[in-house]
C-alpha cells in the first residue's frame, strides 16, 4: 500500500489506517479475541498506522492494542492515541500535570516508554490558541514521553488555528464526501505548513457504505442510537452530523454513481465496494496523509484495506459527488463545522 509522510512526526504511514473506537466501545460488543483479529487482519493487509485514544472503553481499546505490540506482530506501525476527554471538559485541565499524568497511563496501556504521536482530543476551543497548552507539549516531547504532538479537532477554524503553530505535526479532521468543507482551507494550509492530515470518520459512521436503510435499527449501546442529536457528544462525530434520513437517500446516490461504468480512473481489477470507493475519494484530496476507518471484523478491516490499493475515481465521478453534496447537504452541513 501507498505510504505517505505523516506531517511532521518524519513517519512514514499507510494511507489507509485503522480507527479503534470500535475495538472500545460505544458502536456495541467487540471481544477482545476479535479485536486482536482485526488488528492483524490490517496489518496483515499493509496497514501501518492504528489510531485510538485513552477514552475509548476507558483504555480498552489501547489496552488490547499494548497485547498486540507485546505479541510482535506490530513491527512498522505507528500509534496515535489521543488525549483530554476523560476529566470535566474545560480550558483549565490542559496543564503539564494532567498530560503528564495522561501520556503515562497511556504508555502503560500500550506498554511503550515513548508514544509515537499523541493528540489532543477535540479539546474546548480555547485550548488550540493557549500557549501555554503548546509549551506544556513541547515539554512532553523534551521529555521523551511523546516522539510528536497533534490535536484532532471538530471545525475547520480549530484546525487551522493548530495548524499556525510551529511543533504541531499533525491535525485529525471529519473529511469524508458527505463532510467536505476541510477542501476549502484546512488541508491546503496544513500542505503549506507540512502539517500531517488524518481523516476521521470517513464513512459518516457506516452511511457511505450504501448498506443502511430507514429502517436500520443499531444496538442500544452504539452512538449511532444514542448520538443522533449530540446528547452524548458532538452531533458531528455521529453520521457526520447529517440527518439520518437524508443521508439514506444520498448515499444510495453516491452508490448508484461509483457503481457506474468509468467511475474509477483505471480499471480496478475487482469491483469495488460503495465503502471502499468513499475511502478512496478521502485518500486522493490533495493534503490528507492517511484516512481511519473503524473495523470490527477481520473481513471489514481486510476490505478497508484494499481501498488502498485502488486507482483514483475520474474526475467526472468527483464532479458527481461533489453535486451530490450540493444537492442534499452543502446547506445544512457546510456552515456548521
């Protein structure tokens, strides 16, 4: 698979990554038995860059990656955890003493000395333009608790005020077809600033891979249930913040039209699936680094996977979804993040 510089860290990582939210919790059961299945099957598959966060199944999800790193077969791949969302979410927490209490019990759940790169977790907005949040960072660095830093962030203007500040190697952005305001600014600064792009969310949380109906009923316990209005958290990070019908209705569009005759630049030897086809329309947009899809299966992570492998849609196709985006979303969604 492609590998692409990840921003400042100097790593090279896959362009295809691996989310774990899933092998923590909040999108229903995964045992640990699958989830060290689905790590391998990525691997297996030429990924090379896991993303988690400390708050995922209150560490789970970095637990179980820890017992795959101490099994050896995570040899080449960088781990990106994430940081902050696991105290009372105001500015006053993002001080030395809480990330250096933070990184350690995350060192200790992935049983490194040194964490590759660690991001914080769509902090108050506050926290992107307080210096001292930076100097505290680079303390950590200095420290060699952390090789590199980033943040992940819910708008374009919390982006891009990260993306200014000099020892930020790397910003975490919804960006998918149904959330496409990140092309406007964010990824064209980031470019200049050699700042690393990770996609998150690429799918809309399962939409764009065409399977999902209004009648879809998820578990109780998945965000997809208990989210669709933000009562838990930022309505955003659930189906991209689009209304759940609408984008039933737009993502039988967009399988309808990757489905089609020519809509990949090159033939690409297997038909592809409506959910790799979203992965590779992320992949190709000038200044993204790597895109996280989420697995819960050892199958979903191969077939993630092989959209990296895929020539890039025409651009007729892009066109396409491009007016798709207009049609249904670009006034609801554009404005908001």
């Amino acid at each position: 698979m492609e590998q692409r510089v990840l921003g400042k860290t100097g790593r090279p990582v896959s362009i295809v990554g691996l989310g774990t939210w899933q092998l923590g919790a909040d999108w229903g059961a995964v045992t640990e038995s699958d989830a060290l299945a689905v790590l391998r099957a990525a691997v297996e598959s030429g990924v090379t860059f896991f993303d988690t966060a400390d708050v995922y199944g209150d560490g789970r999800s970095e637990r179980v990656i820890g017992r795959f790193i101490a099994g050896g077969d995570a040899r080449g791949v960088t781990v990106a955890t994430k940081m902050g969302r696991r105290v009372a979410q105001v500015p006053e927490n993002y001080v030395l003493e809480n990330f250096r209490a933070w990184t350690d019990r995350s060192r200790v759940n992935l049983g490194v000395d040194r964490l590759d790169l660690v991001q914080l977790h769509c902090p108050p907005t506050p926290v992107y333009t307080t210096d001292a949040v930076y100097d505290a960072l680079d303390t950590l660095v200095a420290e060699e608790r952390i090789a590199a830093y980033g943040v992940s962030v819910e708008t374009c203007a919390q982006a891009l005020a990260a993306i200014a500040r000099p020892g930020v190697a790397t910003v975490q952005i919804i960006l998918n077809a149904f959330r496409r305001k990140p092309l406007d600014e964010v990824l064209p600064a980031a470019a200049a600033a050699g700042v690393g792009v990770i996609a998150r969310v690429p799918l809309a949380s399962g939409l764009l891979s065409g399977r999902y109906t209004l009648d879809t009923a998820f578990p109780a316990d998945d965000h997809r249930t208990y989210n669709r209005s933000g009562e838990a958290f930022d309505v955003g990070e659930t189906f991209s913040g689009v209304d759940y019908p609408t984008g039933v209705r737009a993502a039988a569009e967009f399988a309808a039209l990757v489905a089609a005759p020519g809509a990949f630049a090159a033939d690409p030897g297997v038909p592809a699936t409506t959910a790799q086809a979203a992965l590779r329309w992320v992949t190709q947009q000038p200044g993204v680094t790597t895109v996280i899809p989420g697995a819960r299966s050892p199958e979903q992570a191969r077939q993630n996977a092989a959209a990296g492998l895929l020539p890039p849609l025409h651009e007729t196709a892009l066109g396409q979804v491009e007016a798709l985006y207009d049609k249904y979303l670009r006034a609801d969604v554009h404005p908001r993040w």
